[in-house]
C-alpha cells in the first residue's frame, strides 16, 4: 500500500499504512526511572542501551554494567558486564561489548548474550547465558563459545532471538543456535550447539541481521531479516530451518521490496550548543525485529528530507507480503535509535531519541491501535528530556551514540509497555531511562498491583486471555 502522512502535532508526522477509522491509543508513563550513568555504573562509550522485563523485575544489560530493579524502580542488585558473566561461570578472556538481554514469557527465563573481542588472541568468543529461574538475582549460567565464521574468527556487532526451541545469536555470517532444551536442562549446558555459517548472510550492508523474537513460540524456521542495499529499496530474509540440533540456513525467502530511503551516512543527528551531530544507528536492524501473530514488526532510521527518521513495518511471516510500512518523521529534528514491541492485540509501541536545533537528545515514545490490519498512531510523548550537548566522538565523524536501544511488552499485562532509552544528563554524559509505558483505548485505567496478584503462568502465556485482557483496556 502506499503510505499517506498525518500530522498529528506541531511538528510530528507519522506516515500510516493506509486511512483508518480507529481512534489513535493514548499513552501515559507509570514508572519513570533513570537507570545507569556514564562514569558512576560504566565507563564504557556508547551504552548499547538494552534491557528486558520479566514478572516482577527489569534487567538492564549493557556496556560495562548489569543491573536488576523492581518494577517501581528500585535496583536490588548490580555487577560489571565483566563480574556478571564471570559469575555466569563464563570464561571471559577479551574486551566485552554489544551485550543483548530478552526474558521469555514461555520458559519464564532471561536470555543474554555478549561477545569477547579477543584482538588476535585466537578466535573471539560468543558468551550465551541463561537465568536459573524467573528472578534474574537467584544466579545464572553462562557459556563461552569460540567463534568461528565464513570469512575469519572475528566477531561484529552480535543479535539476538529466540523461538521455541532456540537461542539464537547472528554475527559475521554466522547463526550460532542454542536448542533450549540444553539451557534449560538440569544443569544446563551447550551441548548441542552450533554455529551455521555462510558467505550468503553477507550483506553489502555488512553482516547485521536480526534472528527474530518471537512472540508467537513457534519453533523452525526461524527468520533472519535485514536491509540489503545501500539505495533501501529491499529487505533480505533468510531462514533456520531443520531441526533443533541439525540446523541448516534456507536461502529461499529472498528478497521484500519496500519503499526506498537511504541511510544518512556520516551526518549525524542535530544537537544545541555543538557544531557535532549524534550517531543515529542509520541504516541497519540495530534493535529487535518481533514476530506477534505471524507479521514480522521492525523499525529503522532512514534519511528523510535531509533528517533521520523511523521507518517502522509489518511483513507477513508466511509470504513476506509488507502489510505496512509508514515514517515517523519531524521536519526539524531527527527521529532515531528506535525499538518496537507489540502486544497480543496488535497495539504498537515505539521508543526513540529526538534531538534538533532547539532540543537535546531526548528519549520518546509513540503508540499505534491496530484495527483491520491499519496501525493509527497517536501523539508521541516526551519521556526524559536531555540537557546537554553530547559530544564524544572517540576519533569518529559523529558523536558515539545508542548503538541500539528497547522496547518490550510487560508479560503481566499485554497494555503494559517498558522503553529503555538513552540520553544526556549532563555534558557527555549518558544516562539510561526505563519508562513502564500503559496504553488506554477507551476501557478502565488497569491496575498494576491487580495484575501482578491475579496474573498467573498460565495468563501470561495463554494468547486468547492475553487479548482479551488487552481488548477489555
């Protein structure tokens, strides 16, 4: 379809799929909390700002830093990126960095990966690591894994997915598939691993595809997408297939044409108060693509009259059919470092940083109801200003920002959302900011401390009360 732009604020534009009669949701914050900062939890630049939510906590795993928190923002426990995969009982023998965290609502786990960069002292290390139960804090178990790929033993900007029955984590050409059943034995291990490899997930792009998440809990195939073309006029999308143990990579997918917007290159973001523009992530899959009743959802920073923005879509994961496709874009300011999350009902979230001329980096989001298969958008709504300029360069063009950020669904209630965003709280300093994020669509306001006495297992994982919890408001 071809997609149509609405304004819906003074400066904000939001490209939909197609016209819609539904009303846009409204979005307001419940917990708003800062989490790590540059200098007192981690001295690493950027952050990779990544976290998860699970029943009743919310992990924070980034560059440098391992933090847990309750829901209302207390943090119970805290380690070094170094101190908490050591404790994993990982062998940690290089620099990490790019770290990567999911919890998943079907085993009641958290998921993590890290690579070790090892700099020529042998191959480099993929580092996969498994909660020991639904409370992060009660220990975890951690694997070291040589990497080997296509074309070296080096590893580059690492993702992460899971299905069913795998974790799974891309880098450089490589699939490296982890059967869950190995995690989660008794004890757990890696038994069965493997690391499938081939020159054809090479993209001109370079090598960052994302293994999907699946909210659906299917098991293989599991879908590998990413931009293939400098020009952005295609996606790429392979496949896992086989079974768990014996996985093979299935070219045949191909390629999805969509609408064609370059990437921005060099030119960063727009900031007050510096002559420095601010990295934008522009143009690959750098935070999670999902999967929720078989539509693959994603977005991605694209040029746009000169400015980043999100380019946000829907491709069905059948037939690779893009359902939709639309901009959230600003005229002015740049729009980047997005992540999205969908519930059982189709109601999206995206989070993302916003900067221009007049504003510094600050961290957003935006919600969309989906209603005979058109997503309308609402207004976006500030969540943490910024209030310096950014300007750590580290030797690059562009100020070293993000490189991704996240943004999921609380697996208590399907209209329950957590962003977790980036942005200066002082003078090249960055702060991360977790936000609880509840969506309303005309029912009652829910109560959180209800959810969290009456939703059992069962709720949680079971899809036809999870939309009827979120069509009931």
């Amino acid at each position: 379809m071809r997609t149509l732009l609405k304004l819906i604020g003074a400066f904000m534009f939001v490209a939909l799929a197609a016209t819609s009669n539904a009303a846009a949701p409204q979005l307001r914050t419940g917990a708003n909390f800062t989490g790590s900062t540059y200098g007192i939890d981690s001295s690493d630049v950027p952050p990779d700002t990544d976290g998860a939510v699970g029943r009743r906590h919310i992990v924070e795993l980034l560059n440098g830093q391992y933090a847990v928190y309750l829901k209302n923002g207390r943090r119970v426990q805290s380690a070094s990126l170094d101190q908490f995969w050591a404790a994993a009982g990982a062998t940690v023998r290089g620099r990490l960095a790019d770290p990567r965290i999911l919890f998943d609502p079907f085993s009641q786990r958290w998921f993590a990966s890290t690579p070790s960069f090892n700099f020529g002292n042998g191959p480099d290390d993929l580092l996969v690591g498994v909660s020991k139960g639904p409370d992060p804090t009660k220990g975890w178990a951690g694997f070291t894994i040589p990497f080997a790929g296509p074309v070296g033993t080096f590893v580059d900007f690492p993702t992460l997915g899971i299905d069913r029955d795998g974790v799974f984590v891309f880098t450089n050409g490589t699939v490296l598939v982890v059967p869950k059943s190995d995690l989660l034995a008794d004890p757990p291990s890696v038994a069965h691993a493997v690391l499938v490899q081939s020159t054809d997930l090479l993209t001109p792009l370079g090598t960052k595809l994302q293994p999907i998440v699946s909210l659906d809990n299917v098991a293989l195939p599991e879908p590998l997408l990413g931009p293939w073309d400098v020009e952005g006029t295609v996606f790429r999308r392979w496949s896992v297939t086989g079974p768990i143990t014996a996985p093979v990579l299935d070219a045949s997918a191909g390629f999805i044409p969509v609408t064609p917007y370059q990437g921005l290159g060099n030119q960063g973001a727009l900031q007050p108060e510096s002559g420095i523009g601010i990295f934008t992530s522009s143009p690959m899959f750098a935070s999670s693509v999902v999967m929720r009743n078989a539509v693959l959802w994603g977005v991605q920073t694209v040029a746009n009259l000169g400015r980043a923005a999100l380019r946000w879509f829907a491709i069905d994961a059948q037939t690779n059919a893009v359902l939709q496709e639309g901009l959230i874009a600003d005229p002015i300011r740049d729009v980047f470092m997005g992540s999205i999350a969908v519930n059982a009902c189709n109601d999206v979230v995206i989070g993302f940083n916003e900067s221009g001329p007049s504003q510094f980096v600050s961290a957003y989001a935006v919600a969309g109801t989906t209603v005979n298969n058109v997503t309308t958008f609402g207004e976006p709504l500030l969540l943490k200003s910024g209030v310096a300029p950014y300007e750590v360069t580290g030797g690059a063009p562009v100020a070293r920002w993000g490189d991704y950020s996240a943004t999921v669904v609380d697996p208590r209630h399907p209209l329950t959302f957590w962003t977790f965003q980036e942005w200066p709280s002082a003078r090249d300093v960055w702060s991360t900011q977790i936000t609880q994020l509840k969506l309303h669509k005309g029912g009652r306001a829910h109560d959180e401390a209800e959810d969290d006495d009456r939703a059992d297992d069962a709720d949680v994982n079971d899809h036809a009360k999870q939309v009827s919890r979120c069509r009931a408001g």
